[in-house]
C-alpha cells in the first residue's frame, strides 16, 4: 500500500524535542557509563568545558565537581553568567557568550549547543549564577522551566554552579564509573596548570602540564630518554619513546581530549619525522621512528573545526584568524624547538637515535615472518569459520549505529554458538578461540604474526599498523565463569595488554557478564549476577522457586542469551588509570610463580568455589 506524503507528514521540532529525539547528534553514543565517551560522561565534560572557558580567560581557579548517586554538581568561581540571561544561555538554542569573540577567545564550546544539550537530557537540571552579591536560579525537567524565582541578595564568591541529574529514559541503567572520571578531571589539570579542581573532595592539580601527564601515564623506568617538554604560543608538546609496541597519542584542542586526533596529530606525526630525518641526515622509515612512541600534543585554536559535537576529532586545517595551516604551524615549532633541543642535549639524541636503530632492526627481522602470515591470514579470511562478522563498523565513518559495533571474543563451539545465534548480526560479531590461547608474556610481536589464532585475530580487529582503522568499537572478553574462564580471560587480556595497549588505554576492551543463576517460579523469571542478587530474587519470588546455576555460556539458550547482549547487556570495563604500571601488572599476574602471586590466585579460587557450589 502506497504512504501518502502530506502537509500532516512535515513536523516542526522544538530545541527539547530534537534533542531528545536525536541525541546522537549532540552527545554522540547514550551508552551505560561503561565506557569514557559515553553520553552521560559528555555531559558531565560539556559543563566543565564552561569553566575551563572561564580558567583560560583569567577568571576563577578552582573548580568544584560532586557526583553521589545519579547527581552532578559543578561549580566554577568565574565571572557568573549575567543575571538576566540566566534562563537564555541554557535554555535558548544558539544563545552564549562565545559568539563573541571580545568575551571568549580559544574557547572549547562554540556552537551554544551544550548546556542546552545537557538541560533537555536531563531529569532535572538547575543552574545558579552568582554575580557582585546577588544570585539568579532556574530549574528545569527535561529541558521545560520549571521553576523561575525572582534574583536574590547572596554572600557567595562570584561563579555559575550547574546541578543536573541524567534522565533515565534516555541513559537506561546508567552509572559513573569512578576511574572514567578520574581520567577526563586529570586531563583538565594537565591541559591546565595551575587550575585546582575538586572532585569530591579530592585535589586535581598540575604544574608542569603536559610533562606530568606522560610521568604519570608511563613508566618512567622504561623511557629510553627523559621526557622532551616543549612549550610556545598555543602549543604545548612532550614526548619520550619506551618499549612498548605501536604509538601511543594524547592530544588535546583548546583543552578538549580529541581521543580520536585530527590534523594537529598528523602534522605532528609528520613534522616529527621531518625533524628527526633532518637532524639525523638519513632517510629513516616512518615506522622505525614513531614505534615505541609516547607523545602528548596540545594546540589552542580560534574557532575551532570538529568533526561531530563531542570534539573527539578536530577537522580544521587552519589556525583562525590567521589563516595559517596547523600543518605548517606544528611542523615550524617543532622543526626550531626540537632540532634545538636534541642540538644541547647530546645523550638523548643518542638514546633516540639508539631507539630508531633498533626498531629498524626488529622490523627487517620480522619483514619475512609478517608477509608469510598475512598471506596465511588472507587466504583464511575467505573462509575464515573463526570470524563470524557483522555488517557495519567503526572503520566506515559514517552512520551512529557504527559506535554500537561489538565483536565478542569466546572460546568453545557451544558458548560461540549462544552468542551468534542470538546475536544482532548489523552490530555484533564474534571470533571463536580454539581453547586457551597462548601466555605470550615477555614474548616478542613475531609470535603475533607465528601463531594463527593471534595473526587472524588482529586481522579481523584490523588492528596490525594502528587502532585508527579499528573495525569494532567495543572488544568483549566472553568466557564461562569458572576457572579455566578466568585463565583464558587473563591470557587474551595480556595479549592486548603486550602488543595493542593503546586498545586498551582507549577504553575499547570490556568482559562480558552474564547471569551465575536464573531464579524462577511459574509467573516472573529473575536473571542473577552474583549470590546477593540470587537471595534479592529468593525474596521476591519465595523460597519454592526453582534455582538454575548457569556454568558455562554454552548453557545458556540463544533465546536467553539475546537478552544479555541487547539493551541490557553489562560490561565491565578494562581500565588503565594514570598509575596503572602495564609492566609490573603483566609480570605479577603472568610472570613466575611468586608467593604473592599464589596468594592472589587461592584467595580468589575460594571465591569461585563457594559460588560454585551454591
């Protein structure tokens, strides 16, 4: 039957209703809290951006932020929003003050979209100025005032502070992970020395920027020369190289994360090779003098160009108003700064040079090795019964679902049957282990390219040069609760944790959790996740009611599990904080048999015990 298309089929959206209909165009992904750029956490960033707007512009030094429960409270000691436009700026849609270029310069938030975002997404939403003595409040319901009570006479400090609780209509089983936010406080600080921020009472401060994130974020005993901190007019660098595998990148733009980059981290990229080809005088692969690296980079721009409204990738080519190319911008600064720099500190550029030597040499040995397996790979990829694949991906750049793309990683005919025939087969993929894959601690990347199961694994994560052309955004670790589940967990953790821990440090690695026990009787059905969730449903449903213990996912009906890896799936995810020492992690948990180490594996066996004989 023919759909008429009519006047009665063309709608006019307010600013509340398109927001709430299409969040994805202003948040990117809802998500659960489980990983860093999910919506609640965008939220959360685009309040602070505000008060960082206001830091940078010479007002206030401290920022206050309290998240119990569900709530956020964010108050900054600025100039306050002007008392009578208190209402417009987080309710009128393109309304601010950064549209004035007098008020704000370099600022993160341009577009006058964010707080109006973080209002209609929001249960409740209250905002407070706070301008010489008097005070001006309003409180909203997704994005509707509710309550708009006349200025008042107050002794606080100047400032603005915004409340807000996310609505769970649209954020279903949302919950703030600690260490997420601990990260995105951390990198305010460090794009912002001398800003001191309070995050439930605890103190966030740098004084030397970007040199302290890499202390912080590396090991230091494993830098092959001390970190290079190179500082000018709206750009600040600091780079070392270590032993690890691949690049490793934190850049910012005016203060924003770009965790996906942009044209100021390809014209470091270059200009660094540029730079070290210059100073060295020979033609060094690209590859030999970026692997290994740890590097920081951060750029202050005028109106700013990124790629969607959470700023995750910074599109502009120009520095405005300028007009100067970021390409040749970094390029001239690092060119002078850092030829300078290696000319007065001898034994780091022998140490650099030393670096790029031996990463020539691990290449030529491997060349043969890598091109025997990819030809391997390649021709088991046309019938790869490893791999079963899903129709988008991260990779295609286009389209919100490619954020929702998930490959399980299971092991065992019966768990990777579950999953992929209760599986979304758009989104979700899954790559089947044969048995427990190999400890490849302390072992080189030839084993990558030697071992089949490895070598097809990267290949279908597309993940062998970088993870810039990673082809799912969520890597879930599915085993069976038990102990040869946690063993396998454990060794393709130190996999990625050995080879790909940019992988890991960018939030895409998660483990899978599934029910321990379904409670029943003949009218409700309770999924359990744990023995406390087990007695709760006991309660509930009463003593009588039937009581499964699910051992393996293979247990576990494709009808059931489409319920597990829907909605409501739970991750849990991996995290490397700044003081996550990789090395020292790998080697307690992988490395020899210590008595510590045995103590670690009999308190938490007993654990598993007792849930197994339940």
């Amino acid at each position: 039957m023919e759909v008429k298309y009519t006047e009665e089929n063309i709608r006019s959206l307010d600013w509340r209703e398109h927001i709430r209909m299409r969040p994805g165009m202003y948040i990117g992904k809802l998500g659960s809290g489980s990983s860093p750029d999910d919506g609640i956490y965008v939220l959360v960033k685009e309040v602070i951006d505000n008060c960082i707007d206001e830091y940078m512009m010479g007002h206030g030094t401290k920022i206050e932020v309290t998240i119990s429960d569900e709530k956020v409270i964010v108050r900054d000691y600025g100039r306050g929003i002007p008392l009578g436009k208190v209402v417009d700026c987080v309710a009128k849609i393109n309304t601010g003050g950064k549209y004035d270029s007098k008020a704000f310069q370099k600022s993160v938030g341009l577009n006058g979209v964010g707080t109006k975002a973080v209002n209609a997404l929001s249960s409740y939403f209250c905002v407070r100025s706070i301008r010489d003595g008097k005070e001006k409040m309003a409180e909203f319901h997704r994005g509707q005032l509710i309550s708009d009570p006349p200025k008042t006479k107050t002794t606080e400090a100047n400032g603005t502070q915004i409340t807000f609780i996310p609505d769970n209509e649209i954020f279903k089983n949302f919950r703030f992970i600690p260490e997420h936010l601990d990260g995105l406080l951390w990198n305010y600080a460090y794009l912002n020395a001398g800003l001191s921020i309070l995050f439930n009472g605890e103190k966030y401060h740098s004084k030397k920027g970007l040199f302290d994130l890499l202390t912080k974020k590396t090991e230091v005993e494993t830098h092959r020369y001390p970190i290079i901190h190179l500082q000018g007019d709206d750009i600040e660098i600091a780079m070392t190289h270590g032993s690890h595998y691949g690049e490793q990148y934190y850049t910012f733009v005016n203060g924003q994360y770009t965790t996906q980059g942009g044209t100021h981290l390809s014209a470091f990229r270059e200009a660094l090779l540029k730079t070290v080809r210059d100073f060295y005088k020979k033609d060094f692969d690209p590859s030999d003098v970026r692997q290994a690296i740890t590097a920081a980079v951060s750029i202050r721009v005028q109106d700013p160009v990124f790629e969607s409204q959470t700023k995750t990738k910074l599109g502009s080519l120009t520095i405005a108003p300028k007009g100067a190319s970021i390409r040749v911008f970094v390029n001239d600064f690092l060119k002078k700064r850092l030829d300078d720099y290696l000319h007065k500190n001898k034994e780091t550029a022998d140490s650099l040079l030393k670096r790029i030597m031996q990463s020539e040499r691990e290449r030529k040995e491997m060349a043969g090795i890598r091109k025997l397996a990819n030809q391997r790979a390649k021709k088991a990829n046309l019938h790869n019964k490893k791999l079963r694949d899903c129709k988008v991906h991260l990779n295609n750049r286009r389209g919100d679902r490619r954020y929702d793309t998930t490959i399980f990683i299971t092991e065992g005919d019966s768990a990777s049957g579950s999953i992929t025939k209760a599986r979304d087969i758009q989104t979700q993929a899954v790559f089947s282990l044969r048995g427990k894959p190999l400890n490849c601690y302390n072992l080189t990347k030839k084993i990558v390219y030697q071992n089949e199961e490895f070598n097809l694994l990267q290949h279908a994560l597309n993940i062998e040069e970088s993870i810039e052309d990673l082809r799912y955004n969520n890597v879930v670790i599915a085993t069976d609760a038990d102990v040869d589940g946690m063993h396998i967990r454990l060794l393709i953790l130190t996999f990625f944790l050995q080879f790909f821990p940019e992988l890991v440090r960018n939030g895409h690695l998660y483990i899978l959790q599934t029910p321990l026990f379904r409670v029943r009787n003949k009218k409700q059905t309770i999924y359990c996740y744990s023995e406390s969730e087990k007695q709760q449903a006991l309660k509930k449903l009463g003593k009588q009611s039937e009581i499964t213990r699910f051992k393996g996912l293979g247990e576990i009906s494709p009808n059931e599990f489409s319920r597990f890896i829907g909605e409501d799936m739970r991750l849990e995810p991996v995290i490397l904080n700044h003081n996550t020492p990789v090395d020292k992690t790998l080697d307690y948990y992988m490395g020899k048999n210590t008595p510590n180490r045995q103590r670690f594996i009999i308190d938490n066996l007993k654990v598993e015990k007792d849930v197994a004989n339940v």
